[in-house]
C-alpha cells in the first residue's frame, strides 16, 4: 500500500510546485538530501567497519 502512496505523494507536491513556482526549492532539497545521505552513508562506514573487525560474526 506504502509503495503506491508515496509515489502519489511526490507526484502531488511536483505539480503544486510547479503550478506555485517553487520548483527550484525541491531540486534544492533533493540534492540537499543525497548529500546528506552521502555524508551519513561515509559517517557511519567508519563505524560499521570498526564494529566488524571486533566482531567474527560479520
């Protein structure tokens, strides 16, 4: 059910962007957020290898 929502939800808020002419402010956010991602992704890659060289179940 999710996976028919949430496309319908982002498909909403692009067209009332485009309509209001905030499009610029959701590219914005968009890449705001894979950037933030990409710095948690490489934050956390630290600490997940550390936590399976101590650990032989990994």
């Amino acid at each position: 059910m999710l996976n028919i929502l949430w496309p319908i939800f982002i498909l909403i808020s692009y067209i009332y962007a485009f309509l209001s002419g905030n499009i610029d402010k959701i590219n914005n956010g968009i890449f705001k957020s894979c950037e933030d991602a990409v710095n948690l992704t490489i934050t956390f890659f630290g600490t997940i290898t550390l936590w399976c060289r101590h650990n032989e179940n990994c």
